[in-house]
C-alpha cells in the first residue's frame, strides 16, 4: 500500500495499482475523507460566492451553500455587497 497524507493527522492508505494522479473512488464515496479534505483545505482559502450581478439593486441577496456553511451576500442601502453567515431557518 501507498500512503496519501491528506494532512499531519489522518493517513489514507490507496493500493499501488494506482497511478499518481489517477483519483481513487473513495475521495467521492468517503464521508470521512469529505470532512478532512473540508477542514484541511477549503476552510484555508478565499472562495467566490457569486458575483455582483448576482444582486444588482439595493435590497437584493444571494444565498451561497459551500459545503456546510450556508453564506448570505446581501447589497446594502450604500450599494456595497456584504456577506453574512445565513442562521435564519
């Protein structure tokens, strides 16, 4: 077995059949894998979450879901879009 560190704490182990660069199933499939890849990676990095056509007048929101964060991007009375964490249910 070949070992892919996805990070310092967890290990996945991928059979030597595979060629680097080839992506093994369970990175589609591993729940596990899903959570570490989101902690390891996507919460280190900026994202887009719409552009500002996407609420062109004052008053106009967009809802942006990434992973399990549910994102509110809202264009104010200034005309300035903002980006709130949506906790309304």
């Amino acid at each position: 077995m070949v070992s892919l560190y996805i990070n310092e704490y967890k290990k996945y182990s991928i059979p030597k059949s595979y060629k680097w660069g080839a992506i093994p199933n369970y990175v589609y499939t591993s729940n596990e894998f899903i959570n570490d890849e989101w902690e390891s990676m996507w919460t280190k990095t900026w994202t887009i979450a719409c552009r500002e056509s996407q609420a062109p007048q004052i008053g106009d929101y967009y809802i942006h879901e990434f992973g399990p964060e549910n994102l509110i991007i809202i264009r104010g009375q200034d005309n300035q879009l903002r980006c709130f964490y949506n906790v309304c249910p």
